[in-house]
C-alpha cells in the first residue's frame, strides 16, 4: 500500500514539473555573461532591435569584417550568441561581416511569458534581424549566410518562407529534427538523470515524457514542417554529430532529403553543436567552401539579373 502511494505521488508530480520544464525550454534561466567578441581580439559594436510582432528587445554583436557579405549566427537555444564566439572568429578570419544576436528570452535580449505561438516568435525575430542587417549601412551591400545550430537551425530554415530576398546560403548545425515529437520524447530521456529519483522510472517517467514532449509542442505550435522552399535559390547545408546524443544523424537526414541540392555530411567524433572542437580541419574546410561558393553564385544571379534588369 505504502509503496502505491508512493508512485501515485511522483506521477502526480511528474505533470507540474514536465510543465515547468517545458516552459524553460524557450525560457530558460538568464546565463552568467560569457566572452565577448573583444576577448578574442575582434572589432566589434553593439547590435540592439525591437521585435516588430511583440516589442521585446533582441541585441547582439556586429563583428565587421573586410566584408562585402554577412553571416549572421543564431546559438542553440539555453544557450547565448557567447556559445558561437569560436565560429564568429572562424567567418570574420575568413573575410566576412558576422553578426550574432541572443534570442529572445536568452542572455541579454529582452524576456517575454509567453505560452505559445513560440516557433513563429523565434521565426519572426530572425526575420527583423535580417531585415536590420540590410539596412545597415557597413552591412547592406553584400550578399546573406545564415547559420544556425540545434534548435535555431528550424528557426532559420523556417524563415527563408517568408524572405523578399532571401540568403544566399544556409548552414545547419546539428539540427533541425525532423520529427518534433519523438525528439522531444527523447529530449526528456536523455535529461533523465537530472529528474528526482522517483521521476526516473516506471510510470512517473512515462508520464513525464509525455507530458514534457506535449506542452513543449502545444507552445511551439510548428505549422508545415518542413517547410517546402521550391524555388527558393537558398543553398543548404546540413551538419549531424556523428556522437550526437540529443539530435542524432537519424533525425537530421531525413529533414536534408527534402532538399535534394543540398549539402550534408556528418562529422563523425562530434557531439552537439562542437563539431568545430572534435573535427576541426574538415569542419574549417567544408564549412568555408560552401560558403564562399554560394556567395559567388549569389553574386553571380545578382549580376545576372542586373543585366537584364
């Protein structure tokens, strides 16, 4: 008898926490301020915007480089753009304009409570942003490259829907998911250790899972996944973690079969989103090729369509 009321006690629990946990998910707890672009010798001036769907304040880093094109860098999310300071480095050593912002509800951009419509908050942020990058004046005259890791990289293949001009290329890092659910289903696994002793098993756990993986898809609120980008002349690359534990090369592949263009490859000692740390060489390579050949062909339709302008 004792050892049933027990168990009805962590189900019980199990739903409060799944909700609580699922709103973390897009609201996580503020980070401790990380390193700056200036840490690592970089130019840089400060980037601050209004969101133009809901007022909340998004800033970030412009890093100018010899330019003319931009890359702009979204982090995974519970993480800040500090994350992505080794890959700012590696495309302004490169040549090019880099700019990186915190999301919404991630570092020093504003915070919001919301409970739903997040996957179109996050994808309209991105498109204000984007929009911000071709009116500056240091930034406007070249060429776009978004790049995007874990999560962001659904927020960025999400947004070439909705572009005027979209970017010349797109780099996808460790992500997207291809389907939502199980994903999450696994998320929750994979933070299995983290939970209370007796939400680690049995029935507590199933419905944990459940409840986690459900709020978390009812406050996304994801509308035509993937997205169909016929005749969008965005390339696409994708990138899996060959030792990925939280979105693995599984996930991954089938998102990139839907564009049959696009490049993928799967680094095979990464974990999530440190392929640039596991296999650094052929990460550099790959990663610095496709851009700058999408940068060329962009430039070259530019040219093209001027001609018969």
């Amino acid at each position: 008898m004792r050892a049933t009321l027990q168990a009805l006690k962590a189900v019980a629990a199990a739903v409060p926490l799944a909700a609580r946990h699922a709103y973390e998910l897009y609201h996580p707890p503020r980070a401790k301020p990380g390193r700056t672009p200036q840490s690592k010798g970089l130019p840089l001036r400060e980037l601050r915007l209004t969101t133009s769907r809901d007022g909340i304040e998004l800033r970030g880093w412009v890093v100018p480089g010899a330019g003319p094109h931009t890359v702009v860098v979204c982090h995974g999310m519970g993480r800040t753009m500090s994350s992505t300071l080794g890959h700012i480095e590696l495309l302004h050593r490169a040549g090019w304009h880099v700019v990186a912002y915190d999301l919404r509800n991630h570092g020093d951009s504003g915070r919001d409570r919301r409970l739903g419509s997040m996957a179109e908050r996050y994808t309209s942020d991105l498109a204000d942003v984007l929009g911000r990058v071709e009116a500056d004046p240091e930034l406007g005259g070249g060429q776009i490259a978004l790049y995007g890791f874990s999560f962001s990289t659904w927020v960025a293949l999400s947004v070439l829907t909705r572009l005027d001009r979209p970017p010349a290329a797109l780099v996808c890092d460790s992500g997207p998911m291809f389907d939502i659910a199980s994903g999450l289903h696994h998320f929750a696994q994979v933070r299995r250790s983290s939970l209370p002793e007796e939400l680690r098993g049995g029935a507590a756990h199933a419905v944990y899972r459940f409840f986690f993986s459900a709020l978390c898809r009812r406050m996304l609120a994801v509308r035509k996944w993937p997205p169909d980008l016929s005749g969008t002349p965005t390339r696409l690359m994708f990138i899996a973690g060959g030792q990925d534990p939280l979105v693995p090369e599984s996930q991954i592949t089938p998102v990139a079969d839907r564009y049959p263009h696009a490049e993928r490859w799967t680094a095979p000692n990464a974990l999530h989103m440190n392929a640039l740390r596991f296999d650094r060489e052929e990460y550099q390579e790959r990663v610095l090729t496709f851009l700058t050949r999408a940068f060329s062909q962009s430039d070259g339709r530019r040219s093209e369509a001027a001609r018969n302008g």
